[in-house]
C-alpha cells in the first residue's frame, strides 16, 4: 500500500509541480500581451486539470511555443507598423513644408506685385505733379532752374534770350485763351456748350500769324499746316508747349545747314514717310508757276517742273527724293533749301526780332 500511496502521491506532486508551470507560463503569455504582443490563446483549464503529466507537458510545450510564436508575430506585425507610421508621418511633413513654401511664395509675390503697384502710383502722382507745376510756371512765364539749364544745352539761345521768348510765349498763350473763348461765346451753340477748357500752348491759328507777322512767312496753306506739325517732332499737331516751342525756335532762327535742311525736308514731306514723292512736289509746285490765260492745261508746266525738281534731287534714281539725296543736293547748293516752297525766316526777319527781345 505504502508504495502505491507514494506513487499517489508523487503524481500528486507531480501535478501540481506541472500546473505551477503551466499557470507560470500562461503568465508569461499574459505579460507578452500586455508588452503590445499578440496574445496567446487561453488553454482549457479543465482538461489541464485532468489531463496526465504527458499531456500537462504538451499543453506546456504548446503553450510555451504557442506564447513564443504570439510574441515572435506581434515583433514583427509592431516593426511592420512602426515602418509605415514613419514613412507616413515624413510624407505629411513633406507635404506641409511644400504646402508652406507655396504660401510664402504667394504671399511674398502678392507683397511684390503690391510695392510695385505702390510705387507706380507714386511714380505716376509724382509725375502729374511735376507736370502741374510745370504747366503753372510756363503760364506766369517763369522757368526753374533745372529747366532752364536743360533748355540752354538744347538751343542757342542765352539765359536773358531765354526770359525774353518766354515772356513772348506767356503772351502768345494768352492771346489763345482770349480767341478761344471769345469763339466759343460768339458761337450759336455757346448756351448748351460744355464750359471752356484753358488751351494749354501755341495754336494753329495764334502760330500762323506769328509767322506771318514776325518773320514774313507768306507761303500755302499747306507749308503753313506742315512747319506748325513739323516744329516739335515730340508733339507733332498738337499746341506748342513752352520747350516745344523754343527748342524749334531755336533750329528756325539759329539752326545749323543741316538743322534747317532737316526741318524743311520733314515740311516738304507731306505724307511723312520719309520721302518726297511726285505727287507731293506736284502740290508743293503747282501754286508757284504764274497761271498764264492762254494755257490750256497748266498742270502741264508743273509736270514739267516736276521733273526738272526730280532730276536734281533724286540722286540714286529711285523716283523719289530721300533724306540723304536732300541733305547731299542742299550741301551742294544751299540755295536749294527751300525748293519746293519758303518755310525759313529771312536774315533781315531774324534782326530784327532779336531787336525786339530788349535783352
């Protein structure tokens, strides 16, 4: 008996040594869970309790492995993870720094384009206010010293000649203020007519009489209309400003040869296209012949005249007269500066209005 209650008991013992290691390495299992690995599968208890020590140590080994494997998987599944959380935090971080940089960008061009537009209305206020107060002193007839030093380099004319022509031109600017209004109140529609803008410069009709008057300009209508276009390039038709008006003065009273061979040539070229055609000195022409009854088609003579004209000018044979066969003809024979019609002052004209300056 004492053998097999030994035996019993040694089983006994046995048992309970193996249960301990089972319930240790359930355990274990469990803290393996708890660490973030997988969890092993919980075994039945009951057939752990009544199951022999063989199979105590399967369900151990099983246990053991199964806990080894749970861990072993969940490592890898957790660094598998930990790799794409990564790999998907640097892209949203890239995005955000793209997303960021964009929006400096914009809002660096937009501050840009801002100054820029800042400082073009600047520039442009600036400039309208330079012009007002350079319209207000050609008016009162006073130049500013810049101006002024600006105007001697251009012309040839003296500091006092200078005050002198601007005195002349404050009141050729007034005489037409004085006719333009007096035209626009003697008119039949002055009652619905809009208020009357100050004409700013030298008008056609102030300018014709001044030519006439002062430097014995008697000539066509049409020279008339080209030496008033042709006088400030800058502003061709429009009313002489204060600079215009002296800087052409100047070429017309004090000039170079080549300064008024260029003058009358830019007169003379009535279409302005850098030659001077058959057909223009044929309308230069026709109103200097005498017109004799017994003709019976005087645009013949001019014809003629015309060909004659060509002939002398037209040094490359192309048909019509050029700048360079101008200037090249002129330097030859001065006297044919003014061959299609009179748009220079003579000497005695320039006396005697220097005279009148009282400098």
């Amino acid at each position: 008996m004492c053998p097999k209650g030994q035996g019993t008991r040694f089983n006994a013992s046995a048992w309970s040594l193996s249960g301990n290691q089972n319930n240790n390495n359930l355990d274990m299992g469990k803290a393996g869970a708890t660490k973030g690995r997988s969890p092993t599968p919980t075994p039945n208890r009951d057939n752990v309790g009544g199951g022999t020590v063989a199979g105590a140590g399967v369900v151990v080994a099983a246990g053991a492995g199964g806990g080894g494997g749970g861990g072993g998987g969940g490592a890898a599944t957790t660094s598998s993870g930990a790799g794409a959380t990564t790999a998907g935090r640097s892209t949203l971080h890239a995005n955000k720094t793209i997303l960021k940089t964009v929006s400096v960008f914009l809002a660096s061009g937009k501050r840009n384009s801002s100054n820029q537009q800042s400082k073009a209305a600047a520039a442009a206020l600036q400039k309208k206010r330079q012009q007002r107060q350079r319209r207000m002193e050609e008016l009162s007839g006073k130049i500013n010293p810049k101006l002024l030093d600006s105007l001697r380099k251009k012309t040839r004319f003296s500091k006092d000649e200078l005050d002198a022509l601007c005195r002349i031109y404050r009141k050729l600017v007034s005489n037409c203020q004085y006719a333009a209004k007096t035209l626009a109140s003697s008119s039949s529609s002055a009652a619905i007519a809009k208020p009357h803008a100050a004409v700013e410069g030298i008008d056609r009709i102030v300018f014709r009489e001044l030519l006439h008057s002062t430097f014995d300009i008697v000539t066509e209508e049409i020279l008339m209309e080209r030496i008033f276009c042709s006088w400030d390039k800058a502003h061709e038709g429009l009313p002489l400003r204060l600079e215009g008006w002296l800087i052409g003065l100047s070429t017309f009273l004090r000039g170079t040869s080549t300064e008024r061979a260029g003058f009358c040539f830019r007169v003379y070229d009535l279409n302005q296209d850098g030659f001077i055609t058959k057909d223009e000195m044929f309308t230069l022409l026709r109103n200097c012949l005498i017109k004799q009854p017994q003709d019976e088609d005087p645009d013949e003579g001019v014809k003629d005249l015309v060909e004659i004209v060509l002939k002398k000018f037209d040094l490359d044979k192309d048909g019509k007269v050029s700048l360079e066969d101008f200037m090249a003809t002129v330097t030859a024979e001065p006297l044919l500066i003014e061959a299609f019609g009179q748009c220079l002052p003579t000497d005695s004209a320039v006396g005697s209005f220097f005279s009148t300056l009282q400098v």
